[in-house]
C-alpha cells in the first residue's frame, strides 16, 4: 500500500512529465510556422515528443496522442523533400550571380574552389577548401544565405591582398635557397613544399616580428591562402622560369606535413604535390 508520500510523488512525476510534453509541442507549433523550412527541426521536436509519450504514465494521454504521431509522421517527410529541393533552389542563383557554378549533388556540393557537405539529418553543412582538403568551418546551419555570406568572404580572404607575381616569385625562390642551406641541399634540389611554405611565411615577417616575435606580431598566412597564391603563380607559368612542382605520391596525400593541394582550376580541381625545385640556372 502506499502512503500518501508516494502518491505525491508519483503526482508530481506526472505532472512533470506532462509538463514536459507540453513545452515539446510548444515548440512542435512554433517550428511549424515555418514547415518548410523548418523541417528538420520539426522531426527532431517530433522524434523528442514521440519518445515523451512512450514514456508517459497515462494510457488515456497515450491514446489522445498518438493519433496525431501516425498523422504528422507521414507529412515529415514530404516536408524534407520539400526542404531539400527548396535548398537548392535558394542556394544556385546567389551563387550564380557571382559567376559560380555549383557542381554535385547531395550530400557534397562544390561551389568554385570550396566544398559544402550537408548534413540534412542535424540541419547544419561544413565548408571546405578544394575537395574536402582543408576544414574551414563547421555546423553552418543550412540556410541558403549565410552559407552565401560565409563563402563569399572565404573567397575575398585569399585574394584581398595585392598580389605582384614577380615579388611572390621572386619571395618564393629566395624561402627555396634558405631551405637548401639549412637542409645542406645543392641548387636544383628538390625541397618539400611545407618547408619551402614556412621560409616563405617567416620571410614575410615585419620588422616588429624580427624584434619582437610575440603572436601580436606575427602576420598570419593560412595554408588555404598560400595554396590560392601558389596556384595564382602556377597560372603565370612559373615553369618558364624554372620552377617545378613534383606531385605527392598517394600515401603522401594524407600527410599535411608532407602534401600541399594547390588548385588547378576555379572550379576546384586540383593537385597534391610534395616538393618543389628550381633548375640550377635560377639562382
């Protein structure tokens, strides 16, 4: 027999869980505004208050609710088709607009020398550079514009600067001769490109580095920008003046340390190479 202890207990327990479901379906209608476009999180609130059922005490509440469950279940996913499609719709002109061609499909889309890989599932997509070689940012939420947004200042990072081919040349040939003295290297020697990459950065430093090497010195070169540079100095045809560049075997590819992906093209194909070398005659 229970006291009256336990049956205040077991009251409040139900009224909390009940409260629960409450606030879940409070949040159910809200998403629900917006169907469409909130699909995804429509089935999550759905999958969250399916769960609060099953457990719920009262078998009366139980048979109240589940009718609507087997209703709103079978509209879930029309909604995400219908979300899926409209994506794509709202995604392809702004992009178009600025002469971007979005190739792929689902779940990878590639936009110009960027990657989007989406994840319906969690509402949210996360932006590479090339072929999924470098992460840029993740749990972007899937909404057309601000992954816009979020590119486009991707793409104003890497060529916001003036770039004069001849100084970067002439910059990238002089980080290739240090690297052959501290590695005891002769001229034509092939280098790899990470350690040609981090002369070349520490080369560029201010003055204020070289005095004073603190981090709020220090002029930070990401490797997406670099890769942009190398490719923009590929483009100019550095072979002419005796540059080349050795590309990376396939085990190679997946070491950063020892492959640098560098774009062939705007459109986002590219190659990993692992050394670089400059013919005797250069320098």
């Amino acid at each position: 027999m229970h006291d009256v202890k336990d049956i205040i207990a077991a009251i409040k327990a139900w009224t909390m869980q009940a409260g629960k479901i409450t606030k879940l379906l409070n949040a159910y209608e809200k998403a629900n505004a917006e169907p469409v476009d909130n699909a995804y999180i429509i089935e999550k609130r759905f999958i969250e208050i399916e769960k609060a059922v099953a457990d719920f005490p009262d078998a009366s509440i139980r048979n109240v609710i589940d009718p609507w469950l087997k209703k709103e279940k079978s509209s879930i996913d029309k909604l995400k088709e219908d979300f899926r499609f409209r994506f794509g719709q709202q995604l392809k002109p702004l992009f178009e607009k600025d002469g971007v061609r979005i190739r792929g499909q689902y779940p990878l889309l590639r936009l110009g020398l960027f990657t989007l890989r989406l994840n319906f599932e969690f509402g949210e997509a996360t932006l590479f550079f090339g072929p999924e070689v470098d992460k840029i940012k993740s749990k972007i939420p899937l909404q057309p514009k601000e992954i816009y947004d979020i590119v486009s200042r991707c793409r104003r990072d890497i060529s916001a600067e003036p770039f004069e081919i001849d100084k970067f040349y002439e910059d990238i040939h002089a980080a290739y001769l240090r690297c052959l003295r501290l590695a005891g290297k002769s001229s034509g020697d092939k280098i790899l490109v990470t350690d040609l990459l981090r002369e070349y950065v520490f080369l560029k430093q201010p003055k204020q580095f070289v005095i004073d090497p603190s981090k709020g010195h220090f002029k930070e070169y990401s490797r997406i920008k670099l890769s942009y540079m190398l490719y923009r100095l590929k483009n100019a045809d550095v072979g002419a003046r005796g540059m080349r560049f050795h590309v990376a075997t396939f085990d190679a590819t997946v070491d950063k340390l020892h492959s640098f992906w560098i774009p062939d093209n705007e459109e986002g194909d590219g190659t990993h190479y692992e050394y670089v070398s400059f013919e005797k005659s250069t320098g």
